[in-house]
C-alpha cells in the first residue's frame, strides 16, 4: 500500500514535469478496487497533440523501485466522443471512460475541462443501438459455438460458448445503466454486485469452483510459456498484438493471486480475498481466449492453446449436452 506523503509527492514531482508543449489538458488519478493491497499509481494525461490511447511506467523516480508507476496518455476525443454522445464509438470506449470519470481525482485541470467531464458523465446513458450490437454479437458467437460442435471440436465450442456468455451477461447489465462492463474480472466485479444469480451462472461457466491456489499458478505458467513461444513465431504478424494483449492479463492473474495470498496472511475482509481469486480466474481466462486467436486459421483458434485450455477448464460435465443446456440460458439472458 502506498502512503498518501509518497504519493503526493510522486504527484507532485509528475505534474513539475508538464510543459507548455505537451499540450496538457489535464490529468486523473485512478482510483483501484485493491489499491489497499498494492503499490501502484495510475494516472491518466489527457493532451491535444495524442492521437491514440498510450500507456507507459515511469521509472525515472527515486520512487519508481517502490511503487509501480502507471501513466496513460489519451487524446481528448477518446472522452468527448463518449460524452457528446457520437454513434460509432465502441461500447468499450464508453464504459472506460465513464468508470475513469466516476472513480478518480481530479489532480490537474488548468481550464477546468476534466471537471466539466465529470459533471457530464452521470448523465450518460447506455444507447438502444449499442444494447443491440451486444446481442447481435452473442447471436454470432452461439453460432460460431454450434459449427464447433458439428466439427466435434468441444474445447473450442466451450471457449465460444464462455465468450458469447460474456457478451450477453453485459446487456441486462447495460440495460440497468452499469458501465462496470468488459472483461471478465470486471463482469465477475459487478455481478458480485448486481445480480448474484448472474455471477453463479458465470463463474461457474468459466470453473471457478474447479480452481485451487497450486492448480492456477500452474495454468498460468503454461500459458505464460506457451505464449512466449508463440509471440516468437507471430512477431510482425496479425497475431502478434492478441499476444501481447494476453500478457496484460497473464501478469494481471498472477498479480492477484500474489495479492489474495497476501491477503489471507494479513487475514483481509473475506469479500476482498474472494474478489481476489475470483479476478485471478478470470484474468486467465481472457488470456488464454486472447493467446488462442489465430486469424490465419479458418477456426479462428489455435489448437494447442486450445488443448492447454481444455486441460485446465474442461471437467467431466462440460459434454455437448451441458453445453447446449448452457446455450439456453445464454440466450434467455441476451433476450434472443
């Protein structure tokens, strides 16, 4: 954890270093769910001249070896499309920006442009054609599911059947107004809070329960090497930026786990070690989804992630009948 004197003064010596150049329109500090239980700091700079999201560590600070320092740059589009409401923008981009909005401080807003943001953003609603999309793509997703299973490849109709769950367990969410939606982790955040029948459904797709400390620390080490190998042999390629998205959420897994272990040493809140695990879970789970997309291949997944996959989530249930039966209740929960 880190103190508030380090922490204002890190703030402190980052903002020392904004000049007129940089074009700066101001800068947020994120606030995490587990932040009592890391070292981290997480920054937004919003400035004219980016032109796409880029995040980056500093480790320029006599503090840097003690804290992990994260810095994201963003245009200011990346917010105002969402806020003046723009059809094209992606269902991701609004449900970022209005959880940073919502869960941050404001520690930098010369013309007070972020405040303005802020005040905005609980009048956001989630737009009818974005809903729409989201079960538009789950109807995609059970269909690519279903020719797996004519193909008699059940590992990967499962991995199609957890994806599109994911996707139709954001639209009731959607419909209440929650923009705690995305990955996993998060989708397991707000159910916990939300809908608790919800969250059963889907930590039980995705084996929660299965798991244990030893068996997921395992999982990830294999992934972790089988996609070192496979980032070597996709540098330069299609490929290669699903890979490198999936460390994002190998090295989230593994950081979760440290911190429940942490955690049940110091004998935390039972929620927040539970919370813990359960993020573990999940963050493995979009990894291997990430590390298994081939573009090149017709089937879209690669086969010995897949098979990696299968040794870890498959279970005697998961057969063509659970799966069909899991179809079902996708369905009903996406209102198809």
């Amino acid at each position: 954890m880190i103190d508030n004197i380090a922490l204002d003064r890190i703030i402190t010596t980052l903002l020392g270093r904004i000049e007129a150049q940089h074009q700066e329109i101001g800068r947020l500090l994120i606030h995490d769910e587990f932040q009592e239980l890391e070292s981290t700091v997480n920054l937004w700079a919003v400035r004219e001249g980016v032109r796409d999201l880029k995040e980056t560590r500093v480790t320029d600070l006599s503090e840097s070896d003690e804290y992990e320092i994260k810095l994201t740059f963003a245009p200011p589009s990346f917010f105002t499309d969402v806020l003046e409401g723009r059809k094209s923008v992606p269902y991701w981009q609004i449900a970022t920006v209005i959880r940073l909005l919502r869960n941050s401080d404001i520690i930098y807003d010369p013309r007070g442009r972020l405040k303005e943001w802020v005040q905005l953003a609980p009048q956001i609603k989630w737009q009818s054609e974005v809903i729409e999309l989201k079960r538009q793509t789950t109807q995609v997703l059970l269909s690519r599911m279903n020719n797996r299973i004519q193909e008699d490849m059940l590992a990967d109709a499962y991995i199609w059947l957890i994806k599109a769950a994911e996707e139709a367990i954001c639209i009731p969410l959607m419909e209440k107004n929650d923009f705690d939606i995305g990955p996993a982790s998060l989708l397991l955040d707000s159910l916990n809070q939300l809908d608790i029948k919800l969250f059963q459904f889907f930590a039980n797709l995705i084996q929660i329960p299965s798991f244990n400390y030893e068996k997921l620390i395992n999982a990830r080490k294999e992934l972790e090497l089988l996609a070192e190998h496979l980032y070597r042999k996709n540098v330069k390629t299609e490929r290669e930026m699903w890979i490198l998205t999936a460390f994002v959420s190998i090295n989230e897994s593994e950081k979760r786990l440290n911190q429940y272990s942490k955690a049940l040493k110091a004998q935390a809140d039972d929620k927040i070690i539970k919370r813990l695990y359960q993020t573990a879970v999940g963050e493995l789970w979009q990894a291997f989804f990430l590390v298994a997309q081939n573009p090149r291949l017709d089937v879209k997944l690669d086969p010995p992630v897949v098979g990696s996959f299968w040794k870890w989530f498959g279970s005697p249930n998961v057969d063509e009948k659970w799966i069909k039966e899991q179809e079902e209740k996708v369905k009903i929960i996406a209102g198809i």
